[in-house]
C-alpha cells in the first residue's frame, strides 16, 4: 500500500532529524550526513520534491556551520529545522488520515 510506505518514509525522516537535533544543530557528524543523503533520494523518489530540497539545504547549512565561529547562521538552521519538522509532522497525520479513510471504505465494500 502506497500511502503506508510514505507514511513509513515520513516517520524515517522524522528520526532522522530528531537524530540531527540531538547532534546540537551545529554540525553534521559524517554518518548524519549520509544518512540525510538517503533519505533525501528516497523522499525524493516518493515524489516529494519540497522534503527533498529542504533535507539538501539542512544538510549543506549544518556543513557550513561546522565551519563557523559562533553560530553565525544558527537562526536560518532553526528556522528550517523546523519547517522540516512541520512537514513531517502534518504529513504523517495526514497519511494516517488517508490510510484510515482507505481501510474504512474496504470494510464497507466487504459489508454490502
């Protein structure tokens, strides 16, 4: 079932940025990094482009960060960390949505 892979994926991606967060949104240790990389070819391959993107940018500021003294650009990490996060979110609660909608309309099929 498609709308259950998605909402697998989903729930992988969210993992994977709670995993970023506990690394301190200051750098990207080298298994995260390719860890983001897969994720983001599979997010990609599942036709969502915005997730996908978002995942690239995160993964190219947390980089660039490493290299930075202070923190300079730590308020665009946040900002989108946490509009990855909103997306995961309110995409797992929508594909859950759907999926439910999917097994309540084959029960009524079964029933008639």
């Amino acid at each position: 079932m498609k709308e259950q892979k998605i909402r697998e994926e989903l729930m992988q991606c969210r993992e994977l940025m709670t995993d970023v967060f506990q690394s301190g949104l200051t750098g990207l240790p080298e298994s995260l990094k390719d860890r983001c990389r897969r994720e983001e070819t599979f997010v990609r391959q599942y036709g969502m482009e915005w997730l996908a993107d978002r995942i690239e940018e995160l993964t190219e500021l947390l980089e660039k960060q490493r290299h930075l003294i202070g923190g300079e650009n730590a308020e665009e990490v946040v900002g989108l960390f946490c509009r990855i996060i909103t997306y995961l979110e309110e995409g797992i609660r929508l594909s859950g949505l759907e999926e439910a909608g999917i097994r309540i309309s084959q029960r009524e099929w079964e029933q008639e």
